[in-house]
C-alpha cells in the first residue's frame, strides 16, 4: 500500500518511513479486532451451500447419470451375441442330425440355443420364449407330435392306478359322509321316540318295548349322553365325588345305571340296576324290584333315572332295601318339578325327610333324603301330586 505524500514532507525515504509506519498501524488495529468464532454446523451450512444445486442443475446431472448407465448397457448388449454365437456352435455339434429328422433338430436347436441364451430368466418365461421361436411351416409337425404323445397318455394303459385310487376314495369318502348324516338323523328321530315311551310308560312296558327291539336302548342311551355332555356340570360328576368323601365300606345302590360309572369310579360296593344290561358292571332288572334283601343298602343313588308313570314305586323299593338313616339322593332336570316343597312333603310320606337341597343348577335339582321310617309297598298311598313330575319330552321337528 502506498501513500502519495506532499512536497513539504521531505525525501522518498520520508515517504516510505511514514508509509511503514502508517500500515503497521493499520495491522496492529485489524489484529486487534475481536474475531468471530466459528462453530462446526456454520462449517456444514457452508460445505452445504457450496454443493448446494438449483432445480434446473439437478435436472440436468440426473439426465446424464442416465444417459451414462445406458450407454454401458448397450456396450453389453453388443458385446453378447459374441458368446451366443460360440455357445450356438457347442449346442450344434452336441446334436446329431443323422438320428433324426432335419426339421425336429432343426427345432431342437434353436430351443436349445434360445434357453442358454435366456438361462438368467425364470423356466417359465423361457419355455413360452421356445414356442415363440418355432417357425410357422414346422408347426404342422410338432402339432401332430403332440397328438401323437397325447393319445398314447390318455389310454387305459398309460394313466396311473393312484389317479383312479384317489376318484374311488372321493367316492366312498362322499358316500360315508352322506351315510352318517342319514344314521344320524334317523339316531335322533329313534332317540326322541323312546324317549317319549320311557317318560310316558310304566316301567314293565318299557321292558317288553326293549325286548322287542334289542338295539333301541343303545341308541336311546347314546343320545342321552350326548344331551348330558353339552351340560356345564354333569350330576353324576358331583355323586362321585360325594361318595368319595364317605368312608368305603358304605354300601351303594345305583338305580338307573346306564354304563356304571359310579360303580367303575368309586372304591364302594355298588350294586348297579338298570332295564338293559350294557356291561358285566350292569345287573338287569326293573328298579321297581331289584333282587336285594330289605335293609341291606347304607345309599341309594337316582341320577336322572326317575322316569316313568309308576316312579312312586321306586321310591318305594328305596325305602325298603335302605337301612334306617340310610341316604337317597336325588337328581332330577329342573324343567319337571312342578313344585319343589310338594316334592319334599310327598317324599315325607313315603318315609324320608330332607337333609340337603340344591336348586341353584339351572339344568338340575339335587335333594339328599334320609329314612327315618318304613312304609310298606302294601299300604295304599292317595295319589300324590308332589311326585307326579313332567315328562322332559323334546319338541317334534
């Protein structure tokens, strides 16, 4: 920097003293300015800016990225048909002309070239990219090749025996399904039929009805376990568990046994009674006179067995096989009491009071008797309408 001095000032080396002298001053004072510290993200903003490109610059470097990756493209697919060519003269002479036609090789050939050309791609694209290349005037031949295959697959001769297996057993599989769906219903219709009978009928003419007809108890019992089984607690469960409870000496006597399973689950001596013997746990007699002395019997169970129009009598036998004190318990749907204190007041003249009830079951009550006097099967007892319970019938569809 350089100062242009008046005359009077003396000398250039005046001149240049002063000058020095001026720009020491003038540096000493620039250095002595506060300097502004920058931090790492003002540096960022800066390198930001510098790279920073407007929409018309970005458009443009976009276009000729692509413009570059074409072109490599096309200098590869130019550098291909090299290859192909050498891999169509190794296919060429792996092939032998003199076995077969000239057209068929010639065919073979070019889907053999044209699927190592496209080896890349998925079987699929390939195969249909092969029946592209067939030329038109040779389709005659493959066509009747083809007809020619066909015909010799769809003989008797040539289809596979697992083919016609597997059409058999769809067969039987649809005539086995249709089968049990008829079984069924007929089991349904069957069951509410007998039941009605039971439910409506003294207990000697249920007897004859299964005399009669020796699998109608089968089915009437499996029904009636498939009703129990869609209820959330069954009564025989409970019965079990009670019996359980008291010591193992106790004898018990199951009315209405069905399987036996109280006899099967417990530890006790059971005697089990029912219309039709089911299993060796089973004793077949009618529950109104069961082949036991009098007083013999420490409990006696009805679960769900006090059907028919004559159920005064089993109440009776109960009493009369029972030991003084003994226990009747009692199982019974809900749906047929139609009274529960004139259950109970009858249940006292034939010689039992309660001990327990309970009612809070909505698909059974459960009552626990004891005997505290004998009443014989010859007094004549008026009609009591407390033990007249409703036939639990099912609706007609």
């Amino acid at each position: 920097m350089m100062f242009s001095c008046p005359d009077e000032w003396g000398d250039s080396t005046k001149e240049t003293d002063l000058s020095e002298a001026l720009f020491g001053e003038v540096k000493l004072a620039h250095d002595n300015l506060p300097r502004k510290k920058f931090s790492k993200k003002d540096l960022t903003n800066a390198k930001d800016k510098e790279n920073h490109l407007t929409r018309k610059q970005w458009k443009k470097k976009q276009k000729n990225k692509r413009r570059s990756n074409n072109k490599y493209r096309l200098e590869q697919k130019s550098s291909k048909p090299q290859n192909s060519s050498s891999e169509d003269d190794i296919v060429k002479s792996k092939i032998e002309p003199d076995d077969i036609n000239s057209n068929i090789c010639n065919e073979k050939i070019n889907i053999a070239s044209n699927s190592k050309r496209n080896r890349t791609r998925k079987r699929k694209s390939a195969n249909a990219n092969d029946v592209k290349d067939i030329p038109t005037d040779k389709a005659p031949k493959c066509s009747s090749l083809i007809e020619e295959n066909s015909s010799e697959l769809l003989t008797s001769e040539a289809l596979p025996t697992s083919v016609t297996m597997l059409e058999s057993d769809l067969d039987e599989t649809r005539g086995n399904v249709l089968r049990n769906k008829l079984t069924a219903k007929l089991n349904s219709s069957r069951f509410r039929f007998i039941n009605e009978q039971m439910y409506t009928r003294t207990s000697q003419d249920t007897i004859q009805l299964f005399k009669g007809d020796a699998g109608a108890f089968h089915v009437y019992h499996k029904g009636f376990l498939a009703q129990v089984e869609k209820w959330p607690v069954k009564p025989l469960d409970l019965i079990i568990n009670w019996v359980k409870a008291r010591p193992s000496n106790l004898i018990v006597s199951d009315f209405g046994c069905g399987e036996a399973f109280l006899a099967q689950s417990v530890r006790n001596k059971v005697h089990s009674f029912d219309l039709v013997a089911l299993n060796s746990h089973v004793t077949e007699a009618d529950i109104s006179n069961v082949p036991l002395a009098s007083e013999s019997v420490d409990v006696v169970v009805f679960c769900l067995s006090l059907m028919g129009t004559n159920l005064q009598d089993y109440l009776l036998e109960a009493n009369r096989i029972l030991k003084t004190k003994g226990i009747v318990k009692i199982a019974e749907v809900a749906s047929r009491f139609l009274g529960v204190k004139p259950f109970i007041n009858d249940m006292k003249k034939l010689g039992f009071n309660l001990i327990k009830q309970d009612v809070s079951n909505t698909h059974f009550y459960m009552f626990d008797f004891s005997k505290v006097k004998k009443i014989s099967k010859d007094v004549l007892l008026d009609s009591l309408r407390g033990l007249q319970l409703k036939p639990c019938l099912y609706k007609k569809r």
